[in-house]
C-alpha cells in the first residue's frame, strides 16, 4: 500500500496530544516508522493541516493546556483498513472513527518528517 502524507499533532516529548504513553500512546521519533504498541491500534493522524491545528485550538480550549503545548508535524503514513481504534493493554476500550475528532485518519505506521 502507498505511503500519504498527513499530519500527526505531538507533545514536545513527542508523544501522542492525546493518549498517553501509560494507556497505549506512542513516541513519534523523527525519520523514524512509528507502529502501534502490542495489543493496540491503529494509530491516529489527520489528514489536513487544517484539521490538525482546528484539533490544538478545540483541545486548548477544553483542557488547560496552550497550543505551545503540542507541535504538528508532516509524516507519512500507511492508512489502516480498520475503522476503528482499540487499547487491550490498559484499559480495554474501543472507539469508532464518528468518536474521534473531525479529520482523523487511522494509521498503521506513521514516520514524522520533522
């Protein structure tokens, strides 16, 4: 399957803006594939940069955190066949893609280019 371009929204620690590195997240190393951890997946990005910084700004205003708080960064991607994400590990749960924020493609591997 062909690598697409998109965009994955990270802590400075780059680490998922959202799902933590204790309940299933991942860290998004430059130039390097980012797979799921075992018994989780896939992976979230968005597909517009647009999508991306709408994310920060909603995420900000719900949370205490600033947008200075999370980077977003182009990557490249394998688009996942699964519609929806899942963490066995921790916490047992799984969410559809109507569940997830406007824009987010689900992946099976990301590599950050920046």
């Amino acid at each position: 399957m062909k690598e697409l371009t998109g965009y994955k929204v990270i802590t400075d620690a780059r680490h998922s803006a959202i799902v933590t590195i204790s309940t299933g997240g991942v860290e998004y190393p430059k130039l390097k594939k980012t797979k799921p951890k075992k018994l989780c997946g896939p992976l979230c990005i968005f597909d517009t940069l647009d999508q991306a910084m709408d994310f920060v700004q909603k995420r900000c205003i719900i949370t205490a955190f600033r947008e200075s708080d999370f980077q977003i960064v182009t990557c490249k991607y394998k688009k996942s066949k699964t519609a929806a994400i899942w963490n066995t590990d921790s916490w047992s749960s799984e969410f559809g893609l109507s569940s997830l924020p406007r824009g987010t493609v689900l992946a099976d591997s990301v590599t950050c280019l920046e």
